[in-house]
C-alpha cells in the first residue's frame, strides 16, 4: 500500500462537509499547519473539531475558525482567540470544554480500544449533566466515553515512507494518542525517509496507524507567547 500522498490537498481531498476531525498539537507547537491551510482552501465546513486549543486569529485552527467551517470545538483551552470568543457569546460555535486530562485520556481510550472510563474530574460541575456517576473508594466518578473521529491529523518531525513517525519533543503533545484515534490518520512531516532510516527504537508511532504521509513546506512554527527578561 502506498501511502505517500504529494501534498496537503492531496492528504485531505476526500475530508467533506460535516466531518469529524482530531487535529495534534499544544497551542502553536507541533500543529499541522500545511493540513490545516489546505482544509481552508477547500471550504469543507460545519466541521467538529477535537483539538486542545483552538489556535490563535490568524493561525492554526483559528483560520478555520475565521472562514466560519467549524460547527463545534471540542478543546481544553481556548484562551488567545477573540474570534472563538465572539462566536461563542453570540451562539455562532457550539463548544464542548473538556478537562485537559480528560480529553487526553478520551482519545488515548479510542485508540486502545476501550470504550468508556470512569473519572473524578468534572464531579459537581457542568461537566457531569447527563453522564453516569459510579463511586468507587467512596468518591464519586464521571463515566467518560472515547472519542473518536473520521480523520486525525498530525504533524511529526520525520516520518518513512510506511507511516513511521518521530515527533520532536514537546511536539508529541497530543499527536502521538490522536494518530491512533482516528479512522483515518493524516501525518505531514518535516522529512520524510526511507525505510530503515529511522532508528526503530525512537518511533513514536508505528506506521500501521496512519494511511497518509507527505512532506511538508513553509512550517512557521510560531509560538504563543515570547516572554523577554530585560
């Protein structure tokens, strides 16, 4: 099976209207921002979005978020986005905040196959309307159910032509558990290799997980926030 693809148009051609999309990355590091400009040129919209945060006005998600394709944020973080703020107050965005661990451990359950866990987090808040609560120990848990999606997109640091990849540092982020989440999954990378290039004892996440790779260009690699010391 061939899974190296020309570029992002070519990655994500057959993503449509009203699909379900987990997208790597902590705030502005390790996102796929080639995925990402290319999901905005093709216009696809009323798109759910699983990703930490929500990126920032002109960068990352917030450019989807922008051309108004994004139906629902499902997001831990989403601080740094005026926009995401104003479509949410105005009832433009459904919004689904997620307790970080929470939604970390969501997506790790999908990839491992496990349908629901229990959890304290959330207990006594919004968060549990609607969900079974079960106690154990004498605490009370939250029944919080996988998540899954049609499509994960990833940014990794190397990638071979069979779908291995290594992701940089912190650029592991969330991508390493998404990459397993999704039906399909989409990495782009900064290099691409051939098989047996990459030491197979530094593999973050092993090929049969992912249908498409391509190289990337132009990565920006901005950052949130620059603190200065004077």
């Amino acid at each position: 099976m061939n899974k190296v693809v020309a570029n992002a148009d070519e990655a994500i051609q057959d993503i449509r209207d009203g699909a379900v999309l987990m997208l790597g990355g902590f705030g502005l590091c390790g996102i796929p921002e080639n995925c990402i400009t290319a999901l905005v040129k093709k216009g696809v919209k009323d798109l759910t979005c699983i990703s930490n945060n929500a990126g920032v006005d002109d960068f990352g998600l917030g450019l989807l978020l922008k051309t108004r394709q994004i139906r629902k944020m499902m997001s831990s973080y989403v601080g740094e986005n005026a926009e995401f703020e104003r479509q949410l107050l105005a009832g433009e965005l459904e919004v689904d905040l997620i307790p970080q661990g929470t939604l970390a451990t969501r997506i790790q359950m999908a990839g491992m196959g496990i349908p629901a866990f229990f959890t304290p987090a959330g207990y006594g808040t919004e968060i549990a309307e609607g969900k079974e609560v079960r106690v154990f120990d004498g605490k009370p848990h939250l029944m919080e159910l996988a998540l899954h999606a049609d499509f994960a997109i990833v940014k990794a640091w190397k990638g071979d032509t069979l779908g291995n990849l290594v992701f940089r540092k912190t650029t592991r982020n969330f991508s390493t558990s998404m990459a397993r989440a999704g039906h399909i999954t989409i990495a782009e990378v900064e290099e691409l290799v051939q098989p047996g290039e990459l030491d197979p004892d530094q593999i973050h996440v092993p090929g049969i997980y992912v249908r498409r790779i391509f190289k990337g260009v132009n990565y920006e690699k901005r950052i949130e926030r620059r603190t200065v010391k004077i």
